[in-house]
C-alpha cells in the first residue's frame, strides 16, 4: 500500500529537548515536504526535498533543520524545541509527472506540544 | 510579498453547487493547487492547474486565470461527506517546489 508514514504520531517534550519527527514513504517519490498547520494559518511549509542530499527552505524554516540522505526518508529536527513550535506537523511526498498527482499523499500528521 | 487569499467559510445546500474561490500574489508561479482536509485527517489532493481555463474531474471542476491571478473550485450534487477544508495552494517555481497554501476554506453541508 502507497503511503506516508510519520513517527511520533503525538508528542509533548519540554523546550530546548532535542526531537526528531520520521517521515517515511514507499513510493519512491523524488519530492518530500514538511509542514506546519496552526489555525487560522492554515499549511506552512518549513523545508522541502527535490531528491535525495537537495533541501531547500520553505515559509518558515526558522528553528527546524531536516536532511534527506535516502530517498523514502525525510526526518524533521527541532534542535531546540520552544512553546512557539506547538502546532500539527504533515509531511508529504509528490511524483515526478503533473499526471501522476493524484498518487501524492500526506502522511497522517505529528502533534506536538512543546511545554 | 506572497499572499493567497479564500472565504474562511462556507455554507451550501446538499445536492446544490458551490464555488470556493482563491486568489493569489506570489513572487513566482507556476501552477495552483487544490486540497480537501476533514476535521482531524490529512489533506487529500483534487487538481493541480497550470493553464488558464477550467479542468472537470467528476463532480469537481477546478478553474485557473494566470493573468487574473484568481481560481475556484466548483463542487457539483453536494453530498453530506463534502463537508471539510477546501484548501488552495500556489507552487512558486515547479510543482515540486516552495509552495504556499492560504488558511483554507471550511465549507459546511446541510440536509
């Protein structure tokens, strides 16, 4: 089955622990992204993949690193976690190919609280 | 500056029509995006346009105006479990690029 994986599924740390969030899919999609949704904001993306070794900065990349060293794995880094990072976390992958986008999935989402 | 703009809700009649529109100004773009998201789920794709005019996908249709810097979605014989966020979303420089989304659009269904 097609999908994205995500790891915590929930999560509640306290600020400045050291965190990772997995992101895994099976597709082998070029394309990975994080996001964060806060209400009233809707999606922000914080960093997002071409392919593997190649990220670049979304809207709001500040206090998240990531790194894509494999093609299936996407991991988001909170180096320093703090309360203004509480939010629901989505990662995402798409296929190469405008008429594949159908077969683009989000993963099932990460929430976190950071106390 | 980046800005994409839609309705922060809706309300429509079951079996009726509704268009959710969205605007956009963005540095860059190259194409439009539309998700719908339930209450507690991950968003699911419904198109992506890239050229001007309107691409009909069952009882949804997505509409682009590059120039206009405007889309809608039109969603046709509303049904109960179409009640969810409609969000819309600008890929800035390829699809699989920066993209950004606005707040979304929560559209209710009523018998």
């Amino acid at each position: 089955e097609a999908q994205v994986t995500q790891n915590p599924r929930y999560l509640i740390t306290v600020t400045g622990k050291k965190l990772t969030v997995t992101c895994s899919q099976n597709m082998n999609h070029e394309y990975m992204s994080w996001y964060r949704q806060d209400p009233g904001l809707g999606l922000r993306q914080i960093y997002y993949s071409m392919n593997v070794e190649v990220t670049d900065k979304g809207d709001v990349p500040e206090g998240y690193k990531v790194s894509r060293k494999e093609k299936r794995n996407f991991p988001l880094i909170l180096e320093s976690p703090s309360p203004n990072q509480t939010s629901l976390y989505f990662c995402a992958s798409i296929p190469p190919g405008r008429s594949s986008y159908n077969e683009q999935f989000f993963g099932p989402g990460t929430r976190l609280t950071v106390l | 500056g980046q800005n994409i703009d839609q309705p922060t809700e809706m309300t429509a009649t079951e079996g009726a029509i509704v268009q959710i529109n969205c605007t956009y100004q963005t540095s860059g773009f190259n194409g439009l995006f539309w998700y719908q998201q339930h209450a507690g789920e991950a968003p699911t794709f419904l198109s992506y346009n890239v050229l001007d005019g309107l691409e009909e996908k069952g009882r949804f249709s997505s509409f682009l105006s590059r120039s206009k810097g405007y889309s809608y979605l039109l969603l046709k014989e509303l049904q109960m479990k179409d009640s969810a966020s409609y969000l819309c979303a600008a890929a800035l420089y390829s699809s699989a690029s920066k993209i950004i989304f606005g707040s979304g659009t929560r559209l209710s269904i009523r018998p």
